[in-house]
C-alpha cells in the first residue's frame, strides 16, 4: 500500500518567513508544501529550499482578488487573464504541475455568463502548453464551477480543487465531490463551524481551522475521497487566528509555527489512517 503523502499550504498568520517555514514543515513531517503566487514571489528560491529540504512543492495559488472581472465584457478581465497566464510560468519555476484558481469572488454574484469562456480556454489552453493543471476551486458562487466545469472538464488540463471548508460554509454542504470529483487533483483541507446565520454567506465563517476542530463530517470526507480514489496528496490549508467577529482559534495562540504545523498533521492523519 502506498504511503499516504501531506502537505500544508504556507503562512497561516504566522510571522516565519516561506523560507522558514518550508524548513519547519519538512520538521514536522510533510511530504510537501503549497504557497500563494503574487507577481514577485520568488518561488523558484521556494522551490529549490523545498527540494533541498525534500519536499514536494504541491501547487500555486492564484490570487483572486479581481476574479469576476474574467466573467465580465472589457480589459479588465484580458489583463487579469493575462496576470493567471503569468502564474502558468512561476508554475514551471517552482517545479510544480499544479496551479489552484478560484471562479469568482463576491458573495452576491450567482450569474454566471459566457463572457468568461474565451479567457478560461486560452488560460487552460496556456496551461497544457507548459504541461500545468488549473484546479478550479468551490468557493462562494457555486454557479460558477459548474458552468466552468460542464464547459470544459473535457480539457486537458483542467481539474478540481475540493475546498472542504468551502463546502460546509458557501455551498450550503452540498456534496461537490459528487458533483466534480472525478476531476480532483488537490485538497484544501480545513474545517469550521457552518454557516452562522443559514441565510447570509460570509467569509467571516470559513474559519480553516484544523480538521476535527469545527463540525465537518471527517470520517465521511475521508469515504468521499476514497470513492472516487484519491491517491494525491493530502493538503491543509489552515489559518491560526479567528475571522472578524469570530472566536474560534484560541486553542491555536500560544502554539508556535511548528508546534501548529505538528497539530494539524496529527489532525488529518489520525481520519486518514484510522
């Protein structure tokens, strides 16, 4: 049987530098790591440290601050287009395949359109040329994954980023594995409380707190994964401090970066290897 594999995505809110705290996830046990992209990251140094420290680097994430604009008429959503297709390149600087997209941003935007299908072809289309998978992640806006993925799962370099907070918090826990998980290639890991209020999606509850540490149903995501044979790597992405009007971290406070890091290891394995 293989071994199973863990990574965790760097930062958490903690002060370590990415150099750092590559050292301290490779301490704590990891197989790999995964970091944002931002123009100017020096992820080919990250990625060269990881190696050094052998580790895998699992993904980029892309920002997403302006995401809607791709679904939007005007430059706007050409030039952020063209600011993904950039993250395609640190990609191959890194030395990883994967690279994590949101579909939307904003809690009011369900209405997706056609607008966005030149832009996503010609990311995903750039994305095969470097030999790259785009993993669109669920977040807020539902409507939008499904239309990106019932209009170009066929692609191939296009795949799923299960995002197990996401699903509890924006997607009303509707099983999105069933929905796109015979396309996933990486995991966002983390728990949280819910929906505070079942009528007003916020990011104030998406916690990412450590799996176990909020209501997610563990044992069944775990059955989830197996079902459509998940032999990836098992990744976090966690954050130390509560959300704005929130207290939910305060068993996190006193740990240190690589006492947090050992926790949530322990945290995902003790479901994944019971």
């Amino acid at each position: 049987m293989e071994k199973n594999r863990y990574s965790i995505a760097l930062g958490m809110g903690f002060d370590e530098s990415i150099e750092e705290q590559i050292g301290l996830a490779a301490k704590a046990g990891y197989q790999a790591i995964a970091t944002d992209w931002k123009e100017g990251f020096d992820v080919a140094s990250w990625g060269r440290i990881a190696r050094d420290n052998g580790l895998e680097y699992n993904y980029l994430h892309a920002p997403f601050d302006a995401m809607h604009t791709v679904w939007e008429s005007g430059e706007a959503g050409d030039s952020y287009t063209d600011m993904l297709i950039r993250g395609l390149d640190a990609c191959v600087e890194a030395g990883t395949e994967n690279y994590v997209c949101h579909v939307i941003i904003g809690m009011d935007r369900h209405s997706p359109t056609p607008i966005a299908f030149p832009r996503i072809q010609r990311l995903l289309d750039e994305a095969a040329a470097r030999k790259v998978l785009v993993a669109f992640e669920n977040t807020e806006g539902l409507e939008y994954l499904d239309m990106v993925m019932k209009n170009f799962s066929q692609h191939p370099s296009c795949r799923f980023c299960w995002d197990t907070g996401h699903e509890l918090c924006y997607n009303h826990a509707q099983d999105v594995m069933a929905m796109f998980g015979d396309k996933l290639s990486i995991t966002h890991l983390d728990d949280n409380f819910g929906m505070t209020n079942p009528n007003v999606m916020t990011w104030h509850d998406d916690s990412h707190v450590m799996p176990g540490d909020g209501i997610a149903d563990w044992e069944g995501i775990v059955r989830r994964l197996h079902r459509h044979n998940f032999n990836g790597i098992y990744n976090l992405e966690l954050n130390r401090f509560s959300r704005p009007e929130r207290d939910t971290h305060a068993k996190y406070a006193s740990m240190s970066c690589l006492q947090f890091m050992q926790a949530a290891l322990e945290s995902i394995r003790r479901f994944v290897e019971q």
